[in-house]
C-alpha cells in the first residue's frame, strides 16, 4: 500500500470515527416519583425531542393520543406517532406497571442536551382524564441535574362523575377510553382540579369516589434528571 492511499484510508477511517462520536447521544436517567397520597400513576412516557413538538396545550383540545393516555393509560398510541416523527425525535420508552404513592421508578433515555427537550406523562389513577406531565423542559448540561415538580392536568375528555363505572384500573376496574366523548366534558386541557364530593353512588349505582383519600393538591409528580454517560 503506497502512502498516498495510507493516508488517505487513515482520513476516511479519522472522519467515520468522528461522525460515529457526533451520532452518540449523552443518556440521562429520569426518576419519577409520586407524591400524591392516594393516586397511582399509569404506565409512565418519557420521551426526548425537539422543542418543535408537544404532547399538549393547555386551553386547546386534546389529541387523540392524549385521550388515550389520560382516559385510559395507554402510552401505545403517543409511542406509535412519537416514533414515527423521525429525526423530530431522539428516544421515546414507556413504562410497563403501576407507580403507587410514595414509589420512585428511573428510566433510561437518550438525548442531545444543545437540540433537544424532554417530557414525561403519565394518567392518575383512579380518576376520569387526569394526567401529570412535564412538557418540552430542558436537560441538563454534562454532569448536571434538574429537578421539576409536575402538575395533574385535565384533559378535558371525559366529565369528571368519578364514578367507579368510568375510572380504570384495580381500585375501580371500569371504562377507560370512554365511549361517551362530548357529553359533559370540558372540551379543552387545563390544570386538573381534585377530587369533589359527589355522594356514594352514581344514578345507575356504581361507587362514586370522594376526596378523602383521592384528592390532590398541585403538584402530584417529582421528576429528576441526570445526565449520567454517552452511549458506547
């Protein structure tokens, strides 16, 4: 091999080192804790993405995806168009359990600190469409953490009866997503707020659920990041 071509291998391999380096993105760890006295939070999302794109807005309608995720606690469909939005995105995982009060849970995700923004939600259960979230927050820089503190939010998809015939999971094992969309609901997402006292049992007789133990007072979620190492 002469030294021209020596040279000009040990360039090509110099530069596809070097554009291998810029691909790695930094991994950071994301801990959730729930700090409500008697919510349990669904499937967790976590996702890091350009500032471009949003899971909500508040005082606008909420998506689809977001109906699912407050309605119901699937994080299937956000997943889905998350992935699908290419270089929009960096990472996006999901939890697969339950996050009862007191609990913590860490995930791991990539992101680039200089581009991208990171958000994270979650529905309470059990309540109609209430979720937590932070959305589109900043990352931390090398060797840096960030602590934030999320609110409940409301998805405004479903009329908050907090009838046990429309709250999923173990306490109540009724409707998620609901099938009677527009009929009391509020239309639009804003700051969630609690649980009220609506009597015992719903006019068809299921368990109505009161403040006493599934109330909430803002903020319902801790949620601390740290950049921790670049991916090998």
């Amino acid at each position: 091999m002469n030294s021209l071509l020596r040279s000009s291998l040990g360039i090509a391999l110099a530069l596809a080192a070097s554009t291998a380096a810029a691909d790695r993105l930094p991994t950071f760890e994301v801990t959730v804790t729930n700090i409500t006295r008697g919510q349990t939070f669904t499937p967790i999302l976590v996702t890091t993405h350009s500032p471009s794109i949003a899971l909500f807005e508040l005082g606008a309608p909420a998506s689809d995806e977001l109906e699912f995720l407050a309605e119901d606690g699937g994080t299937g469909p956000f997943v889905t168009l998350l992935e699908g939005a290419g270089r929009a995105v960096s990472d996006v995982t999901a939890g697969d359990g339950l996050l009862a009060p007191g609990q913590s849970i860490t995930f791991a995700i990539e992101g680039n600190p200089w581009r991208d923004v990171l958000s994270v939600a979650a529905m309470l259960i059990p309540t109609n469409d209430t979720f937590f979230a932070i959305d589109s927050v900043r990352l931390p820089g090398y060797g840096g953490s960030r602590t934030y503190f999320a609110p409940g939010y409301d998805a405004g998809t479903e009329f908050n009866d907090q009838s046990c015939a429309n709250m999923p999971g173990p306490r109540c094992g009724g409707e998620g997503l609901s099938a009677a969309a527009g009929e009391g609901d509020e239309g639009f997402v804003y700051i969630g707020n609690g649980f009220h006292d609506r009597g015992s049992v719903d006019a068809n007789g299921f368990e109505v659920l009161g403040p006493v133990v599934y109330d909430w007072r803002n903020p319902v979620a801790k949620v601390e990041v740290k950049r921790v190492r670049r991916r090998r």
